[in-house]
C-alpha cells in the first residue's frame, strides 16, 4: 500500500436540507442524494509525489440514500497537475490504497455504480471554511457558491457547527448554504441547500486526529 495523506480545505454542497440528515445516520431529505464537491490540497503527498495545490473534487448522484448504492460519479482536477499527480489523486478518489470505509472517498467510491471520465480544467477556487463563504468554478462542469445561513427574522448570520469524532471525513464542519449548477454527464440545480465548510486531514487509515 503506497502511503498518502492530505491536508485540504473542502467545500462541499448537496441536496439536502441544512444539517444534512446523512450527518446523522438518517435518510437524505428528499429521499436520494445530490452533491458537488471540491477541495483544495493546502499540503500532501501520495508515496513521493507532492500534491500541494492540486484542486479536485466531483459531482454525484444516488437514487437514494449513499449507502444503498447505483450512484454515478463525475471527478474532476485542475488541469495544471502533471500526469503522475493526477494519477494519484484518482487512486485516493476511488478508494485504492485505503483501508476499506474509512475515508469519504473510499466510501463513496464503493456506492458508485458508473464513474465517467476525469474532467482536467482550470478550477477557480475560493473558500474561507471560517467564515462560511466561498466558491469554485470548474468549466463545463459546475458553478458553485457558498455563504453562511441566514436567520430568517433577524436577518442576521447564523453559525452552526457539526462535530464527528469517528467519522470518515472530517471532525468538524462548518454549515453554510450553497447553491450549485452543473453541467455535463450529472446535472443539478441546486439552490441555497447544505453547504459544507471544513479543513480535511486524511490518510490511508482515514482522518487523522487533532
């Protein structure tokens, strides 16, 4: 097993409701799953191979709840990683060089029945997890924008927070809104839905604890 580990800041935006049911063992809200994601590689490497900088993420859908499977895949990378990076990225994507189930990607990469091929493009990419606010741009593939929840008397912003000791992602995430229109083999339209903010620290055995 070639070992990796990554440190990135994601941003993620599904179809669900604020908070996300699937965070807590619970049917999506609409009953299948939606998402567009992407995250940027503050500092990380795959055996001796550096990926510090690359952008990648994709777009999903399930019929259903992730867990029941028959979902379609389309990943995405910046089109300035080289080949040897991209390659890596691909393995970490689809779940090689993972103990099974224990990071997001080799999760869901097990959930997926058709994954299409890699789109490599310039990603536009601008996310502050703190302040709940920011968005990536990938062409011909996705749109996507984020700011925090919004009270709806106050007008005020709202802060909220998830906290998952033993999860497969992340240990804390930021909830925001998101709103995302995507193109190509997965079509969505999705408009102020969960949005998911957070700084992700991964390896091969799944997240490292802080």
């Amino acid at each position: 097993m070639t070992p990796w580990e990554i440190r990135t800041i994601e941003f993620a935006n599904c179809n669900c409701a604020y908070g996300c049911p699937c965070q807590f063992n619970a049917p999506p809200t609409y009953g299948n799953c939606e998402a567009v994601v992407c995250n940027e590689v503050k500092t990380g490497h795959y055996g001796d191979i550096s990926l510090d900088g690359i952008r990648f993420g994709g777009v999903f859908s399930w019929p259903g709840p992730i867990h029941e499977g028959g979902g379609r895949g389309q990943p995405f990378i910046d089109e300035s990683a080289s080949d040897a990076q991209r390659e890596a990225i691909l393995k970490i994507m689809s779940g090689e060089d993972t103990e099974p189930m224990t990071t997001v990607f080799s999760v869901f990469a097990a959930m997926l029945d058709e994954v299409y091929e890699p789109v490599y493009a310039p990603i536009e990419f601008d996310v502050d997890v703190e302040e709940r606010r920011g968005r990536f741009i990938v062409p011909g593939v996705s749109e996507t924008y984020g700011q925090p929840i919004v009270n709806p008397v106050t007008g005020k912003e709202h802060r909220a927070r998830i906290n998952i000791p033993d999860g497969f992602e992340y240990e804390v995430a930021e909830m925001g809104s998101g709103s995302s229109t995507t193109q190509g083999n997965i079509v969505l339209n999705l408009e102020n839905t969960y949005g998911q903010f957070a700084h992700l620290h991964l390896n091969n055995h799944g997240v490292v604890k802080q």
